[in-house]
C-alpha cells in the first residue's frame, strides 16, 4: 500500500529526475506500479497525475508515489505532458467519443515518464535542451515534448501511438541506459497493455454509441444477468493481469542490464557491432567524430596490413580467407539481432496470446 507521508519524510527524498543509475530508475518505476496497483485494487482511486515531478526516490533508492491528500502537492496541476490521450481529449478537444478514465491512464502516463527519461537524459541531472531534443528525438516524442502538449497536433500524435501496435517501442535509448534491447522489449510489452485495452474499450464504446435496437440490448441484459459477477471478476483478473505484465517487464529489462554488466565487464565489443548496444544519434557532431575515427582506423590498417588485395590475387601466399569475409560479419550481426531485439516480436506475442 502507498505510505502517508510526512513532512518531514518528504524532505527525505529525491525527485524521480535525480536518479543516480539505469537500474534505480527502473526499481523505481516498478515500485510505482506496484503501489498503484495495491491502491487502485483496494479502494479504485486513480492518482491522476504521474508523471516525473510527482514521483520520488527514498533514501534507500526505492519509489515513491504521494498521492494528493498525503502531502502538499495539491498545488501542482497535473503536467499536461504526461497525461493520457483520453484524459487530453476530453479536457482539452471536448471529445465525446472517448472511452472514461480509468487505471490504464495512470499506466500510460507511467509509460510516458519512463520514454521521457531514458531519451532525453545523457545521464544523472543531464537533460537535453529543447534545442537537441527537436534534432534527435522522433517526430512524434518531439511534437509532445517541444511543442505544446496541449495542442491538438500533440492529442493526436498520442492516439496516433496508441492505434499503432509497436508505440513507441523503437525509440531510441540514450546510451548511460545501457543496451537498446533491453529496452525494446520493455516499451513494447507495456505498449501491448495499453494498445490492446485502448482498442478494447474503444469497441465497447462503439457498441454503446451505435446500439440503436432496444430489443437487442433488453437481450443482452437478461442473458448476461447472471453472469454479472462472473464478469467483475474477470475484469479484476483484466486489471490484475495487466499491472503484473508492467512489473515483469520491469523485471525482465532489470535482468537485462544485469546481465549486460557482467558481459560488458568481462569482454570488448568489437566495433562493428558496437551499434547493437549503444546508439549513434547522427547528429553532426556524432557524424565528425565518427569520421575521424573512421580516418585513425585507416591508417592504423595501412600500416599493420600493407598487402594489398591485389598481392593476393597475384599469387603471393597470403591466406585471404583467414580474413572475415562480409557474409560472415552479416551473419553474426543477424543472430545477435535475432537474440537481443528479435526477443520484442515474440514478448509481443506472448502478451497479444494472453491479453486475448
């Protein structure tokens, strides 16, 4: 359950955006899913503004979610930024077609906040400006993030992701967060949560809307009576399902980096799979270094290996095919994708098989 906090126990903590390390940010969004869970499946309240500024680290680096009654922060509107499709549509483009809020609002903005800090921030206290953002951020994260998140532009960029399956599961990861894979298949299974029930309830809310025929509905009624109950618990087990499917995907990319550590710790990756795990933004100042590096390699390689192709082809006795031959790199590129952003596809298929 989420703990009444003091004033003095308020004091105590750090804001979400002072994370020390990947795996801090991560413990603590869990934590949050978890305290959220407990209180919406007690009492049905919903916090309704998550987001970076409402959520905070204790001393010994777990999460913390105040809710209004249990501090001062009643003061502070919800950030627009964060909030959930349904809630914008409604308050912001009066939009009647929109299904109610509910708990996977909050999840939503949960998702958001966890985008915004692992693509905007270098490291501990490092956010972009505005400025690189716009340069290195998709289309869609820099129309919410840079332009104005209440414009209608920006509601509609978020349904946008919300109708399409993968969401924003191919942003790209800021590198002090570790390897791209991890967090792949973390964005697309809680993408999968909320993309699934959006669409489910956007059926029912269709249903409701064009169900003229009053006969059909008393119909309905009377068959489904008494499998009124049977129905509430099926939704619990709905909602249940879909707060654990967050945490495991918590604990799955915690694994993740995990393991990566040890890895990374005990070997060199070779440079020309270097991009599996970090990325290269392709700024232009990533572009000039990667250039001067490609020029030191150059020389490095003339002078270490000064026979060329065309000595071995002349019959010089050099082995050529000691030499890693393209296909050969392709190869091993391939099933290192297939191992580490291939695992998306299935996780994707697990939770479509489970959901449904």
């Amino acid at each position: 359950m989420a703990m009444v906090l003091s004033t003095t126990d308020m004091a105590n903590l750090r804001p979400l955006e002072e994370f020390n390390t990947p795996e801090e940010v991560l413990t603590v969004l869990r934590d949050i899913t978890q305290i959220h869970k407990d209180r919406y499946l007690s009492t049905g309240e919903l916090h309704r503004s998550i987001s970076p500024t409402t959520i905070f680290i204790s001393p010994e680096g777990r999460g913390v979610l105040p809710y209004l009654e249990e501090s001062d922060f009643h003061c502070l509107p919800a950030n627009p930024v964060f909030a959930s499709f349904a809630t914008l549509a409604k308050s912001t483009m009066q939009r009647k077609n929109v299904p109610d809020v509910d708990y996977l609002d909050d999840l939503e903005s949960l998702y958001y906040t966890m985008i915004y800090l692992i693509t905007t921030f270098r490291g501990p206290g490092e956010p972009m400006s505005a400025n690189r953002r716009a340069k290195t951020l998709t289309h869609a994260l820099s129309v919410w993030l840079n332009d104005g998140p209440l414009s209608a532009w920006s509601v509609l960029e978020k349904e946008g992701k919300l109708l399409c399956p993968m969401g924003f599961a191919n942003e790209v990861v800021q590198p002090f967060f570790g390897p791209q894979f991890a967090y792949t298949m973390l964005l697309q299974s809680l993408h999968t949560v909320i993309h699934e029930r959006y669409m489910e309830k956007m059926d029912n809310f269709g249903g409701r809307v064009d169900d003229g025929a009053e006969g059909d509905e008393q119909d309905n009624n009377a068959e489904g009576a008494e499998d009124e109950l049977s129905e509430e618990e099926l939704k619990r087990q709905h909602v249940r399902y879909d707060y654990d499917t967050f945490i495991w995907a918590f604990d799955c990319a915690l694994e993740m980096l995990k393991d990566y550590s040890v890895m990374n710790a005990s070997c060199i990756i070779p440079p020309s799979l270097s991009h599996l795990f970090t990325y290269n933004h392709n700024t232009e100042e990533d572009k000039e270094e990667q250039a001067k590096g490609e020029e030191g390699e150059a020389k490095v390689e003339e002078e270490v290996a000064p026979v060329t192709p065309e000595a071995n082809d002349d019959g010089s006795g050099e082995d050529s095919s000691l030499e890693p031959s393209p296909v050969d790199e392709q190869d091993a590129e391939a099933e290192l994708i297939k191992r580490g952003l291939g695992c998306a596809d299935e996780v994707n298929d697990l939770l479509l098989n489970a959901i449904n």
